[in-house]
C-alpha cells in the first residue's frame, strides 16, 4: 500500500466515522432558530466561527485529548453530561421564550446578539461527547504523524461539509417566514431539550455500568 492511498484511506475514514455522529443536517433546523433574529452577514460570520470552532476542538482532542482528560480527571460520561446540560438549556430557554429579545432598535439587534459560535453550535451540537469520543477513537489508527496530519484533513473536510450544509439552510428563513421561524424554534426547543436530557442519561448510565464500579460495588455488598 503507498503512502498517498493510505493517507486517503484514513481521511476517507475519518469523514465516514464523524459524519454521522456531527450530523449537520439534524443541527440545521436549531441553527435556524438560534439566528432567525439576525442578519445574513452576521448569520454566516456565525456559522464560518461555529466551523473553524468544531475543527479546532476536534483537532485539539485529537492531539492531546487523551492526556487532557487523564490530567483534568474528565470521562467521556462525565462530557456527556456537561453537554447535555449545555443543549438542555438552550432548548429550554427557547421552548418557554426566554432565549428572546425584542430590542428597540434592529441595528443594535445586530450588534447585540449573542455569540452562539462557540456554544452551543460548535460545542456541543457539531463536536460534542460523540464526536470527541470518535476523534479519541481514531488515534488509535494514528502510528506516525502523517497519520494525525490525515486525521485532521477528515476533521477539517467534516467541517466544511458542515459549512455548506447549514449555509444551504439558510433559504429555508424566506420560505417559511417569521410565524414559521417561531413555530419552528418551539419544536426545535422542545426537541433540544428531549436531546440534552438524553446526554445526560447516556452519561448516567456510563458511570452506572462502569466495570469499575460495578466491582467495588459488588466488593462492597459482598459478606
């Protein structure tokens, strides 16, 4: 096998193990609802942000994320559970309103929104517990860092097809218009925050079946 096809081979794997876990296309309709009140500029500048974002984590995990954990003592449970809480409260503010704001003047809608790059739309809904877990899982194909260096041509490939999908969606705003948008931010609401508890359950139930408690609870039930 030459080097070129093996290189190939890994970014090909990489966008096939990520893609289904970052889904985008599942993200869409949340991002329509998180930026409905802002302009198409700052939309996009948003969602180009929310992409780097997502490689950059995904990248970083992929570097040094097993050493980052084992130093902060953080479990792949335990992420789950953070980013479940993130998503629940996001859905929550927006399924009840509160995530809302009726400002005077549009122009400072436009300079007063707040950032939604970052959280929740890189982390956690493109690269949350899942997909770091993916990334931590495929160091293991990594021997040299030509190895990395094709990993994170996957993740960056990943992103942008992240990019294009959610900037398609953006048409979807004209189509449906704004009752549309508010109806569509209720559901998107309620569905966050069905996504957030199931996070925190997922995570709940990895520290539950954790072989090492299990033991030391069997130990200490045990005569």
């Amino acid at each position: 096998m030459s080097a070129l096809t093996h290189f190939t081979e890994l970014v090909l794997a990489t966008v096939l193990a990520l893609l289904p876990v970052t889904n985008p296309p599942a993200s869409a309709p949340a991002f329509l609802a998180l930026t409905e009140r802002m302009p198409a500029t700052r939309r996009l500048s948003q969602l180009r942000a929310a992409c780097c974002f997502m490689a950059g984590i995904l990248i970083t995990f992929l570097v040094g994320g097993s050493l980052i954990m084992r130093f902060f003592g953080i479990s792949i449970p335990g992420l789950r559970i953070a980013g479940g809480l993130m998503v629940a409260g996001i859905g929550s503010g927006m399924l009840t309103g509160a995530a809302e704001r009726r400002p005077a003047d549009p122009a400072d809608d436009a300079d007063g929104d707040r950032d939604i790059a970052f959280s929740p739309l890189a982390m956690p809904m493109l690269s949350g517990p899942g997909s770091i877990a993916v990334t931590l899982g495929l160091t293991s194909l990594a021997k040299t860092w030509v190895d990395y260096a094709a990993i994170a041509v996957g993740i960056v490939a990943v992103a942008l097809i992240a990019y294009v999908t959610l900037r398609l969606s953006g048409s979807i705003v004209a189509v449906i218009g704004r009752s549309g948008m508010n109806a569509l931010t209720k559901v998107m609401g309620f569905l966050l925050l069905c996504i957030g508890i199931q996070f925190i359950v997922n995570g709940v139930l990895g520290i539950a079946t954790d072989p090492a408690l299990v033991r030391s609870i069997r130990d200490a039930a045990a005569p």
